[in-house]
C-alpha cells in the first residue's frame, strides 16, 4: 500500500487494517492503530511504519486511547516466506528470549549483520527491537488483563529484568505498569484467577467461524490430552521450559473488539511467549477473513458456501511433531480410526502431567502430555495397530525427530518441509502438504489428493479430476488452503453417496 491508500484506510478508520500497520503522528509523539476513533491527524504529519518497533526507534509511543499493541498480528508473515516473515514468527514464539539473536540468526541461516540489515530494510527495526516490542505486547495483555503480580508479569512476558520491564512499558505506552493497570477498565475488573492460572483476551480479525474451527478440534480430540466441544477446546501442551494446560474458549456475546478467551497454567511462565505464538497459529488468529472471503465468493460455485459460512480459518497446530504424527496415522483411514491410535499412543506413552498445570476441579482425569518422538520410535510396535508398514514409517519418522535429522519449524518455507518429508518413505504428497498446510499455518496449500476435498469438489460443482481441480484451486491463491476448508465442509455436509448396483461380473 502506498501512502494514500493507507491515508485513506485512517481517514475511514478501517479495522481490518489494524496490525498491518502504524500511523506516527509527528505533532503529538504517538502512533495509533488504522482505527483510531481519534480526529484523523492531516497527512502532513503523518508517517506510517509497517511495525510498533519502527515506530518505537523513531521516538514514538503507543496512543492511550486506541492501545495499537492489542490488535491481531499481521497476516503477511504467515502470507509469506521470506527471511524477514519466518523472523517475525519465530520473535513472536520467543525465539530471542530463549536463543539471543545469534540463535534466530541460526534458525534462518543468515548472520546476525545480514539478518539485521534485512529486517531493518524491510520493517524499520533489527531483531532486538522487534522482540523488544513483542514482549511490550505480551507485557500490556498481561498488565490490563490479569491481576498478576508485577514481577510475574516481567518474567512471563520475556523481560530478563524488572527494571528493563519498568523502562519499556513506561517508554512505549508513556505510564508506569501500576499507572497502566489503574488506568485500563480491563484491569480494574479483571477477575482474580486461582493461583497458577493466567487469564488471557486474544483479539481477532471479525468474522470468525466460531462452529467450524472449534467443530474440528471436537472429532479429532484425544481423551486425557484434548478436551473439545462447541465453543471450547482445551489441551495439554509440552512448550520450551515446561509443560502446560490451556483452555480456550469463545464467549457467546462479546462486548467491544471481538476476541478468544484463553485460561492457562504453566509451570514455567517464561513459557508464555511461546504459548500465545502458537495459540494464535492454532486458531489462525492472525488472518484477514475479509481478504480471504473476497477472493473464494468471486467463483459463484462458491459464493453461497462463503456466504453461509463467513471468516473460515484453518486450524494449526501447537507442535510441528506431534502434528506429522498425527498425519501419519491418519493416512487413507477414517478420522475415528486416527483417533483410536492415537488415544492408545498417549494413554501408554505420554507423560501424566503435574497436579500443578492440571484443570482445577478435574480430579478424575489423568491428564497425559502427547508422547515424545524417543518414546514413539522404541515402543510404537508395541502400542499402535494395524498394517505394519505404517507402523514401521511412525518409527522411523519418530526416531528422525528425536536425533534431530529430521525438524519442522518456523523457520521453514513450504518448499523446505515438503522436499524433507517426501524424500521419507512411506510419505506422499497428502502427509506433506497437510502437514504444511497446519503445523506451518500455511495459508495457500491445496490438499488435492484427499478424497473428502475431492468429495466437497463435486458437491459444489467443481472439476472432479486432479488436473481439473487444480486448475480451479489456482484462482483461489494465494488462500487455497481456506479453499481446502470450504471443501472439506461441504463433504461433510453433503448427503452419502448411494453405491452403485454391482455388475455381473462383480456378483459373480
């Protein structure tokens, strides 16, 4: 977008551009969301910065009013692949806190110099500021939102410091943590939690196909590791420094910006980062269902589908690992049979949490953690049922991710993580893309090999052969894989197929 264009969404205070970008205003120091209910500042004072840390280095702090750093991320860094994109995901899972610079800088290949001209090019500010501003954001969540003690909140949102905390919350947002808090309506009702737990608002872009996404989960849960329902998923999750327990759920009537509940217990809040990184990918938070809703309805086979159900995400996944797992087990069977499996593997090899982290009130449930690669690969033969070469490349794959000479992560480009798994035998073409298309959050893969996608393809009218499908997809780029969501939900909802009647030569 140029400088009118974007002049134009401020003037409309357009709120699907929030957390694209960030109008400073040279006259007043500050820098506002696109949304701002503010006077719209004239353009002469006017700089706009593609992120809050550019903005930041330049000497502006955050509006009091509009609060920039509570809007959903940008789609653009799921939307792409470059080097400054997969930085931007791994600052925001917390990649700096936990490896430094050099450790990011590792992930993506480049040197420190190298990746800090790249980002400073390309978003107005190095790693070290990006990740500065990342833990400003997590730091407001929690300050506004949370009754936590101050000192909690500087450790859980990646500050190595209560002073470097008291310093940067008081330079971006222009208060005191205390004076923010006092200030914020969320803060002063916020309700206490019981100890252990952090009560969290994810905002999102409207609309959200609340049914659907939370709908997936539910036939896909593992008892004693997922628990789903209507409005509900809650989990346990194995992150960096711990384990944890995270419930999310979508309120039935929300007042103000449309949002997740989230209610977690950790036992290492320095895992908090990482934690709301990946929640937001699981839900695909982050996406632009007003760009993506505009391309699918320009095809009248699918306009009445976009129609009906407005704002579809494709749902994530918490663990790249445990998500290939999963895609291997539910090769060419049913999603209840993948279940099955799954359920025996956790029941016999995932770890039982701590007490600790374990939902309060639930003392029946021995809640169990998805089981590590190491013992995947030593037991699988034991646990797991069915023909054995299946079982065989669920071994083999385990061992490759627990030595490490196989990884999938967000540093990864599609390209990368589909060459790696389909050189793997006993991987085709639907396991790699599926996988792509959730642990990488991947916004343009279309699955054309599954046979429920191909199903909804001709309960909607579209090409029922491979080449004819795929050329149909194409017009969907660059959001094929919401295109794979709307079919798969219309092979669902399509009535069975009646079989053909047998011919002779089959009776006989």
């Amino acid at each position: 977008m140029d400088f009118g264009e974007r002049y134009r969404v401020i003037e409309s205070r357009d709120a699907r551009f929030d957390g694209r970008f960030v109008t400073a205003v040279r006259s007043t120091g500050i820098y506002c969301r696109p949304s701002c209910p503010a006077r719209t500042p004239k353009a002469a004072n006017v700089t706009f910065y593609p992120t809050s840390a550019a903005a930041h280095l330049a000497g502006f702090r955050a509006c009091k009013r509009c609060l920039p750093e509570a809007t959903p991320g940008s789609p653009e860094w799921n939307l792409r692949e470059d080097a400054a994109a997969r930085a931007m995901r791994l600052i925001a899972d917390g990649v700096v806190e936990r490896e430094g610079v050099d450790g990011l800088s590792r992930l993506l290949g480049y040197s420190t110099r190298q990746l800090n001209r790249i980002l400073v090019a390309e978003l107005g500010a190095g790693p070290i500021a990006l990740a500065r501003a990342q833990r400003a954001q997590n730091a407001r969540a929690l300050i506004t939102g949370t009754t936590m003690p101050m000192a909690d909140v500087a450790f859980a949102a990646g500050f190595s410091s209560i002073r470097q905390f008291n310093d940067t919350v008081s330079e971006v947002f222009g208060l005191t943590p205390s004076a923010l808090r006092a200030r914020s309506s969320a803060g002063r009702n916020a309700v206490s939690e019981a100890a252990g737990s952090i009560r969290l608002l994810l905002p999102y872009r409207a609309p959200l196909d609340v049914d659907g996404l939370f709908g997936w989960f539910t036939p896909r849960a593992v008892p004693g590791m997922e628990l789903s329902s209507a409005r509900r998923y809650a989990r346990t999750v194995r992150l960096p420094k711990g384990a944890a327990f995270v419930d999310l759920s979508a309120p039935e009537r929300v007042t103000g910006r449309p949002r997740i509940d989230a209610l977690v217990r950790f036992e290492n809040l320095g895992d908090l980062p990482a934690l709301l990184g990946r929640v937001r990918r699981l839900l695909d938070l982050d996406a632009d269902p007003a760009a993506v809703d505009d391309v699918l309805a320009r095809d009248a086979r699918l306009r009445s589908a976009v129609e009906r159900v407005p704002g579809i995400r494709v749902p994530g996944a918490l663990d790249a690992g445990e998500m290939l797992m999963r895609a291997l087990l539910g090769q060419q069977v049913t999603v209840s049979s993948a279940r099955t499996q799954l359920t025996r593997l956790v029941e016999a090899l995932g770890e039982q949490v701590s007490a600790a982290i374990a939902p309060l009130g639930d003392t029946g449930t021995a809640w169990r953690l998805f089981p590590r690669p190491q013992a995947i690969a030593e037991h699988a033969h034991e646990v797991l049922r069915g023909p054995a070469a299946r079982t065989d490349t669920v071994r083999r794959v385990a061992a490759a991710l627990a030595d490490g000479s196989l990884a999938i992560g967000l540093a990864d480009t599609r390209d990368d993580v589909t060459e790696r798994l389909t050189a793997i035998r006993g991987i085709g073409p639907w396991t790699a893309d599926y996988v792509v298309l959730r642990a990488l959050s991947h916004p343009d893969v279309f699955v054309r090999s599954d046979v429920a996608i191909r199903a909804g393809a001709r309960a909607l009218g579209f090409a029922d052969t491979d080449r004819g499908l795929g050329a149909d997809a194409a017009a969907f780029a660059p959001w094929r894989s919401y295109f794979s969501l709307h079919l798969w939900r219309a092979a669902a909802d399509a009535p069975p197929r009646r079989p053909a009647p047998p011919r002779r030569k089959d009776i006989e």
